[in-house]
C-alpha cells in the first residue's frame, strides 16, 4: 500500500513536471521559475528534445575560444563557488551549425547581458570528440523589461 502510494505521487509530479516543460502549441516554454529544472530536464533527456522549438529568455553572453565565436542565452545560478554558476544553450543562426561557423555572421549581435528573449530549434554539433547541444535560432529580440538574471530552480 505504501509502495503504491509512494509510485502514485511521484507519477504526479512526473505528470506536474511535464506540463510545464510544454504548451499546446507544441513550444517548450522555459519557465523563470522552473529553469535550471527545465533546461537541465532537457540536457538529460536531450534526445527527446532534438528537433523540437524552445522558447526562452535571458542574458545574452558570447566569448571567443581558439578562434571561435561562441553566443549564449544564460541566467546566473548557485555554482561550485558560491554564485559563480550560469545555465542556458549555445545559439547559433546557422541550422547547421558547426564549432568553426560564426553562428551571428552578417546578424546584428546583441550586447553582452543585454536581455533577449529566443525562439529556435534544438540541434546538436560534434566537437572535441563530444556532442554539443544549441538553439538554431528563428527569433531573437532584445527586451526591455528583464526577468530574474539569478535563479535558483
């Protein structure tokens, strides 16, 4: 009896959880309130993602490495150091992505940590002998209104 009612709440929060993770409209929503949960639901179980439109918001970022432009919608969040974390997707234009491209070339790029909000596909690219996820974008707008830049969920 225990067992059941054990397997019955956590099949309820499995279904809570889900619900928020997408809307009718066949979007997956990043919510503030749910987003280290949220994008790390979707790096875990990336696979299911693959394909599918994400819409969410956050600080616009980007560094160069080796030569590379490397852009970036993240939130601030608790790290190994305090809080020193930060949590988001790579973003690129380029739907078919790769570490060499510059994924905002002949694009207006925004700011660092200006606020944006994005629309994009989710797709992987090979490096280093790894997989890398990001967002080939549809959308990006600048926004003026900005969300919380430090999340704890």
């Amino acid at each position: 009896m225990k067992k059941a009612v054990l397997v019955s709440i956590v099949a309820g929060l499995f279904f809570v959880g889900c619900g928020n993770i997408r809307d009718d409209d066949g979007i997956v929503y990043v919510r503030e309130n749910l987003f280290i949960t949220q994008i790390t639901g979707i790096r875990l179980n990336h696979n299911d993602f693959i394909g599918r439109t994400i819409r969410l918001e956050g600080m616009f970022n980007f560094f160069e490495w080796e030569g590379n432009q490397f852009y970036f919608v993240i939130r601030n969040t608790p790290g190994c150091c305090g809080d020193d974390g930060e949590i988001g997707f790579e973003l690129s234009w380029n739907p078919y992505h790769q570490s060499s491209d510059d994924g905002f070339a002949g694009r207006t790029i925004p700011n660092r940590n200006d606020w944006v909000e994005v629309l994009g596909v989710l797709q992987t690219y090979e490096n280093f002998g790894h997989t890398f996820l990001y967002l080939a974008l549809t959308e990006l707008n600048v926004l003026d209104t900005r969300g919380a830049e430090f999340v704890r969920r």
